[in-house]
C-alpha cells in the first residue's frame, strides 16, 4: 500500500474497506455501477467499454455477496470486486461474440475457465467488454454495429489500444478494478498502457485460455488488468494454475509471489538493450528513461544486454499468428467475409499469402529466439523496454464508419510486445507518466518464464516512480 496525495484509482483494497467496514455492501456498489454503466451508453460519445451487461446478472452476484459479507463467510479477497472479461471468454449468459457480429447468436450456457474461477471466488462480473474484432489489431477500432468504438478515458478523441479494448477502458474509467483480456501481440499490455493501467501478460499457459476462442494457440496468453501491481498480483494469484481443460498449462511450476514486498531492489540484475529500448518518440524515451533510472536508485544494477536477430523475431511473430488464425478463421472467412470489418479481412487476406514453409520456419526462429533468451537470463533477472513505442493514436471521424487500419502504426505498436508473445516470457506494463497532451506512458519490464513473481516486485516500485496520478477525464467513482 502507498498512500498518495490527490486522485488515486479505487482498487481492490478500496472496496474491501468499503465492505468491512460496512460503509457500503455489494449490493449498493453493484446498484452504483448499473446507473453508470446506463450512463455509459447515454452519454457523448459513448464509452462503449462494456458491451453487454444484465442487470439482474450482476444484483444476483452482489446480493449473494452481500449475505457472504453479512455472515462473515466470504469466498476471497475478490468477494464483492467487480470485474467484467473480453467478449474473447465465454461468460454466462452474454453473446460470446469475439467483437464480430455473426459469432455468439445464441446465450453462452458455459462459463470459460477464468469465469468460473472468478464466480467461485465470489467477483462480481459486470460483464463482457469491447474488443477489436477478432483480436485482429491494435487499435481497439471495430465500427461494427454491436461493439463500435471504445474511448480512451484520459482523452476520448483518442483510441484505447486493442484487441482488449473495452476491459482497459473498464478499468480507467473506474466501472471496475479488474478486468481480463487476451494477449497474442500485446493485447493486455497495448490497451493498459494507451489507459494508463497495469497491465499483465502470463507466460505462456500460465492461466488457462480454456473458453476463449483459440484464434492463434501457440502466442496468446491471459492476463489481469488492474489499476494497481497489488491487484494484478492478487487476481495472478487466484487465477494462475493448471486446468486439465487445458493442456498448455499442466506443467507449470506453482505461482508464488515471493519476495514481492522486499523493500528494495538489491540483488536485481536489470537488462537493457539500448539499441532496441531508444526506437519510441522522445517523450516516452525521456520518461522510461528517468523511470529505469528511479529503480537503479533502489539497488537494482541496470546491465547492458544485446537482443539479437528482432527483426527475424517479428516477421516470425507475424507469420506465427497470422497463419495459425488463418487457419481457425477459414470457415469465417469464406462464409462470413461480408460481415467482416475491412480491416479483418485484409489481415486474413494477408495471412493467406504465407507458405507452409513460411510457418516452419517461423517456428525455427521461435526456437532460437528461446535460446537466446536462455542465455540472457542467466545473467539478468529481467528486461526493460518501453511499453508502446508512442502514446494512444488520435480518432479520426472515417474511422467511426470504415474501421481504421493503418499497418506501420500496428507494426510500431506491437515493437515491445511481439518478443514476449513469441517465446512465451511474462510481460507487466505499468504507467510511469504522461505526455505533454495527457496522455499515458508506460514501461515494460519482462521476465523468464513462470517467474511472474520479479516483474510483480519490480512493478510495485516502478509504481512509486509516477509522482502524480492524473485523474482521467472520463472517470466514475463506484465508491462515492
């Protein structure tokens, strides 16, 4: 806990205090949260951060933690926590639509691995967000007629990042602590970080993708974004542990979070590549800068390490994904390509073009790519990177009917993110400040498999860097 002067965002302790205290109940806070997620929808333009909700749904859910609270008996630390998920997961009762307008035309009857999870530790889930359609780009742009744009909190006249639009967009704008999106090229850290949000990318199989669509199955990985590293850790914690449902995952050596709280840095080996790290706009430069900087003063020794082959890393990425969601999406895209977004269907026109052979040697350079991080982490504990390379891209009016699809800003987007996708390594993005316009800045800070536990330790101080949080200018507080 850091206690803060000025705005802070309500987390997880927030509501707790809320409920022990008996200020407010579950029932209160969801009754607060239906008037403004009616809000949401009314006001202009709209905030289209959650794209189906049922209010008899989520009284059930709060009510009933309302009685936990009452007799004492609650199921976790997320009893009573709102939360809302992708429309990527299946979530009882809403349309698993996946930000398309053909999928989900029937009520999902079965909740996805991290729903149920979610239910069982007694959350609250608001409901399903917005995202780019398909999890096809980096925007957050689907102009389609049942999701349309989601707005960036700090400034709606500016993209939210993709494809977990609507759940960073959730989180800023306070209707939630805690969302879950997908991560197959960015898709958690991009959107958290364009919403000056925490956000946090499992290793691969870390948490169980089961219920989700399985657009590309060797790069997507699920994460928690939160308006705190604490949050994130404690949603990690609940959330983080193999699912026979899903065979990725079984493996996976027990998530603990050790050594989370030590006071300071010492021991830290931190690497950078300057080369690589210095590839943003000057602001973002100068702000990551300063913010590697503030954990060296904490003990952390900042070494200098070399990346090597990245522009073959981020072709392979790009054919890897792009190929194994060519794949899945064939019946789609032959039978529904009309309805698709314009953008969508160039990226599956595009991934057509790729070779069987293309694809194996994706993978090839997959497995070096491995390799090399191997060797870089025995000798660092992790490694800093900006988060995006710029901050959210402005909301042009053609995009609100056509879509936007620009692909050198996807491409610049996605620079920092592809590398943790590719080989599988956990990724947190946390914001260290803003541009001169107001809007956020992130840093990255990735880390050898399963060991999710460093970024969470190196986060919490990277969260006392920022020395002001800025209130975002569509803001709702639940707790008020």
């Amino acid at each position: 806990d850091s206690a803060r002067n000025g705005f802070s965002f309500k987390g997880i302790k927030d509501y707790l205090e809320c409920y022990r205290s008996g200020k407010l109940t579950p029932t209160q806070v969801a009754k607060n949260i239906i008037a403004m997620l009616e809000d949401c929808d009314k006001s202009t333009p709209p905030l289209r951060a959650i794209v189906q909700w049922d209010q008899e749904q989520i009284m059930l859910m709060a009510e009933a933690s309302t009685t936990r609270y009452r007799n004492k008996c609650t199921l976790s630390c997320l009893d009573g926590i709102p939360v809302c998920l992708k429309e990527e997961f299946k979530v009882v009762p809403y349309h698993h639509r996946v930000g398309t307008v053909y999928l989900g035309t029937q009520p999902e009857t079965e909740d996805a691995t991290v729903a149920r999870k979610l239910r069982e530790a007694g959350a609250i889930i608001i409901g399903v967000s917005n995202m780019h359609e398909l999890g096809t780009g980096t925007t957050g742009c689907n102009p389609n007629r049942y999701h349309k744009i989601p707005r960036n909190p700090y400034n709606p006249n500016h993209f939210t990042g993709g494809s977990s639009s609507g759940s960073a967009a959730a989180v800023a704008a306070g209707l939630c602590p805690v969302a879950i999106g997908t991560d197959g090229g960015g898709s958690v850290r991009i959107p958290a970080s364009f919403c000056g949000v925490v956000g946090l990318k499992g290793t691969f199989g870390r948490i169980s993708c089961h219920g989700s669509l399985p657009l590309s199955y060797s790069t997507v990985s699920v994460g928690p974004i939160c308006t705190s590293v604490a949050d994130a850790a404690i949603v990690y914690n609940i959330l983080a542990e193999p699912d026979l449902l899903y065979p990725y995952g079984l493996k996976q050596p027990k998530a603990t979070l050790s050594d989370m709280c030590a006071p300071d840095l010492k021991g830290l080996k931190l690497g950078v590549d300057w080369t690589f790290f210095k590839a943003c706009d000057a602001e973002v430069l100068s702000a990551c800068e300063k913010a590697v900087k503030h954990l060296q003063s904490l003990g952390a020794n900042v070494v200098e390490v070399s990346l090597p082959e990245m522009e073959e890393a981020r072709v392979a990425h790009v054919i890897c994904i792009l190929s194994e969601m060519r794949d899945f999406l064939q019946p789609d895209f032959n039978k529904h390509f009309h309805e698709m977004n314009l953008e969508t269907r160039a990226s599956l026109a595009l991934a057509c073009q790729f070779t069987a052979l293309d694809y194996i040697k994706a993978n090839r350079q997959r497995t070096r790519s491995m390799r090399f991080l191997q060797e870089i982490f025995s000798t660092v504990n992790c490694i800093l990177t900006p988060a995006v390379p710029c901050t959210a891209p402005r909301i042009y009016e053609s995009d609100l009917l056509t879509g936007s699809s620009d692909m050198t800003s996807t491409v610049r987007c996605m620079r920092f993110m592809q590398l943790g996708n590719f080989t599988g390594i956990p990724g947190l993005v946390v914001p260290i400040g803003y541009s001169t316009a107001g809007l956020p800045i992130s840093l990255q800070v990735m880390a050898k498999w399963w060991d999710e536990a460093v970024l969470l330790r190196i986060g919490l101080k990277l969260e006392q860097f920022r020395e002001q949080t800025k209130k975002p200018s569509i803001y709702y507080d639940v707790l008020a």
